[in-house]
C-alpha cells in the first residue's frame, strides 16, 4: 500500500487534516473491540487508491527541543513513506522552523507536496507566494478547517504513487510478521526460525522504504517471508528513542502480513500495550497466532501452562479464535511449531464455503436458537453467501440489518466456527436489506 506522511511543525493543523484525509475510519474501527488505535496511523482512499497516511507529528520524543523532533519526525517521513506532505501556515508564514526542515526533505529525494494551510479565504489564499522560498516548488493553498484544497493535494499525491504491485511475492508465498513489546524477544524469535529452515534469498530490500524483509522455505518447501525483519532487529537509533515509532512501526509490518505472530514474555504476563497493537491485528483481518516465548525460564508445576493459557484468554478475549503455542527461542522448545502453524491459519484465512453448505448450517443454527426480536419484529434470514476470503467475510441478506444484534452474529460466528476450521482467522459477518 502506498504511504503519504505528514510533516510540519506544531500547530500548522497537521492532525485536523489527517483526520479530513482518513474521515470516519479510525472511529468505526475503534468501536469494534474498545481497542483504541494510535491517531498517527490510518487508513484513507483517494480516487479508488487505497493508502496509508502518517501523522509523524503524533511521534515525539520527550525531553528533546523542538528543532530536534521536527527533524527526527522529517527523517522518519523520508523513511516511511512513498510521498510526503509538508504542511505549513499561511498565518504565521515562513518560519524558522519550516526552512530547516525543507531541505531536508528536499534532500532525500522523496516526492513532497508543500500544502499552506489555513488558507481560509480567497484574501490569505494570495499571500503564499513567499512559500516558494522554501524551494519545495508550487505551494498548494489549503485550509483542514473549512476542507479547502485538501483534493488538490491529494491528486498531486496520487501522482507519485508507486504502480499497483501491491503484492511482491507470489500469491503461494506466506508473508508473517512477529510483533510484541520490547525484549519480548522477537529477534530471537526469527533468528531461531530462519536458523532452523533454508533461507532462500536472506533481506529482500524494499523498493521504496527502509523495510527489509527474509524469504525462506521450509524442509517441506513452502515458501514463507518475514515481513520487516529489520524493524524487528535493527536497534537504530530512531527505533529505541520512541516508542510511537516502533509501534507504528509494527502497525505497518502488520498491514503487510496473512498472518501475525503476536508474542508474550512469559516472564512478564500480559500488558495493555500488548492489547493495542493485537487488537489492530484483529481489526485488520490479519491471521493471528500468540506466541507465548521465554517458556524455558517458568518454572513449572502441573497446570502451569494451562493456567497461563487462561490468562491470555482472559486477556485477549477477542482473540479467543487464535491458537496459542508456548515456545523459547533459546533452547527452541516447539519452535518448529511454528512455520506449521503460520501455514495453518494462512489456509484458514483462505478457506471458502460453499453457499448451499453455508446456507444449512445457518439454518440448522437458527433452528436451535431462533433469531431474536426487536420491538415485536424477529429477524429473518434470507440467504447467506462467502463474499471473500482473507479474511473470510460473509453477507447475511436479512429483513433489516438492525435486528442481527452483536450477539446473534456471535453466535452465528461461533456455529461457523464449530462446523469449518477457522482456527486463527478472523471473521466477518456482514447484514444486508435484501431488495
Ligand atoms: P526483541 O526486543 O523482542 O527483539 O527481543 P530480543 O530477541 O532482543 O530478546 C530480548 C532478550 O530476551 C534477550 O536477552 C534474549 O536473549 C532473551 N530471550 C529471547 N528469547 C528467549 C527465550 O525463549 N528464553 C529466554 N530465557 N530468554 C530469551
């Protein structure tokens, strides 16, 4: 997916255009699952053209003066994204500030738009001139409060947008990404993974980013990619400075993978950090496996792993459809696992029913527990067909979408599960008016 990051210093507007560009999706997302999603990271479409969009002025790093963080939210632009954005204020006009980070960007050779901002009426639309000293080029007059230009902007954007290869590997290829706090041990997790298996063609370099990714095959030949392996390694200097940085990091690893192993220190238990980052590999239809680590340093009593297994349920409930697997990358106990499991889920995330199949389990499902009521109406279900897969999505067409109430789809979710294997996937049911 093509990345456009937003850079420019305090209080030009950057997060009332951000939030103009992504529009309703962050809060429709977030309602789901009560998981809140970082605002610095979306979703957003222009045209047809999906995207993502960064607002590296949500990534600071505390302690550090201004100019610092500017350059530091500059640099992480030039890395992340295929398109930058540089916003600037028509009512304070050039600054300081501005003239350092201009050539900057101008420098790395990354595409940037120089939108002014605030530029509210035809009056102060005429005062940017003085914008071309930046050397960015044709300053494009906007205004994020009153949703002025912002499409000039992004046409302009469209036009750097690398060609529709969205998918670098082939179709078979099994992309994975491993995620989890600090220290969790996810380098040693991939390293005790690729040590184990043939590596192919090691750190494929990303065209555009800074990503780098490890393609290896099995014993038995299927071929897997590691998606960023060196956000996960690399201790750069950028990456341990801010956490915002190494999640959002991961949040974009994530959009790029079938499946995500999400990883627990056992050591540690379960933090909330853990449900932010899970929760938006939930939300985003990923394949998910938990991957308890560090097992070898528990010690160990009858129920030891059936207790703790407990606690990730009771923690991730949301997740109660992923399998949990406990291993150690040091002395790589059920390491092996693994590769087998990440094929597993790929499978499921791809698995299609067929309609007629479908339609008898619902039926058999409602006749047990018969649709609910609303105010003296019951919900009918007409007919029920698989719209796609990865993850699989079902449309129910109903009499009205409001009466399939969250528990009833629940339910309808878990006789599907009972009866297909979904283990590791997560899926969609959709309500539809019939016509
Ligand atoms: P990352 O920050 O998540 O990539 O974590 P690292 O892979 O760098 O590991 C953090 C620390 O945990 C290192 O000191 C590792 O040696 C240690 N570690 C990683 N996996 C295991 C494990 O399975 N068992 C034990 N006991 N230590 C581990």
């Amino acid at each position: 997916k093509p990345t456009v990051a937003i850079v420019g210093r305090p209080n030009v507007g950057k997060s009332t255009i951000f939030n103009r560009i992504v529009g309703e999706r962050i809060s429709i997302v977030e309602d789901t699952s009560g998981v809140t999603r970082d605002r610095i990271y979306a979703d957003a479409e222009w045209l047809g053209r999906d995207f993502a969009l960064i607002d590296t002025g949500g990534i600071t790093l505390e302690d550090e003066p201004l100019n610092v963080q500017i350059r530091q939210q500059a640099q992480i632009a030039i890395e992340e994204a295929d398109v930058i954005i540089m916003i600037t204020s028509v009512k304070e006009g050039v600054t300081y500030e501005d003239q350092q980070v201009a050539p900057i960007l101008f420098k790395s050779g990354k595409p940037v738009i120089l939108a002014v901002n605030k530029a509210d009426n035809p009056e102060l639309r005429n005062d940017i001139f003085e914008f071309y000293s930046l050397g960015l080029g044709d300053p494009f007059p906007i205004s994020g409060s009153h949703g002025l230009g912002l499409g000039d902007v992004l046409d302009e954007a469209l036009k750097y947008f690398p060609e529709d290869s969205e998918d670098e590997y082939d179709d078979s290829t099994i992309k994975f990404s491993v995620i989890g706090r600090p220290n969790v041990g996810k380098s040693s997790l991939v390293n005790a993974i690729i040590g184990e298996e043939r590596v192919i063609v090691s750190n494929i370099a990303g065209t555009t980013r800074e990503a780098v990714d490890t393609h290896f095959q099995t014993k038995a030949g299927r071929d897997f990619v590691v998606i960023d392996t060196a956000g996960m390694r690399k201790k750069g200097k950028v990456y341990e400075s801010t956490e915002k940085y190494s999640v959002l990091r991961a949040l974009r690893a994530i959009d790029r993978s079938d499946v995500v192993l999400c990883v627990i220190n056992a050591e540690e238990g379960i933090r909330e950090q853990d449900k932010r980052v899970f929760g938006y590999a939930h939300e985003a239809g990923k394949g998910i496996i938990l991957v308890v680590n560090k097992w070898d340093a528990i010690e160990k009593e009858t129920n030891t792993m059936k207790e703790f297994e407990l606690d990730v349920r009771e923690g991730f409930q949301y997740l109660s459809y992923a399998p949990i697997v406990f291993v150690s990358a040091l002395t790589k106990k059920r390491l092996h696992l693994l590769p087998e499991r990440i094929e597993e889920v790929f499978m499921n995330r791809h698995l299609r029913i067929q309609s007629s199949i479908l339609n008898d389990v619902v039926m058999d499902a409602v006749a047990t527990n018969p649709t609910p009521t609303d105010k003296g109406r019951r919900l009918k279900i007409f007919y029920t067909t698989q719209v796609s897969v990865s993850p699989p999505t079902f449309v129910i067409f109903v009499n009205d979408p409001e009466l399939l109430h969250f528990s009833y789809a629940r339910f309808l979710e878990n006789r599907f599960r009972d009866t297909f294997n979904f283990s590791g996937t997560p899926i969609r049911i959709i309500p539809r008016k019939r016509k």
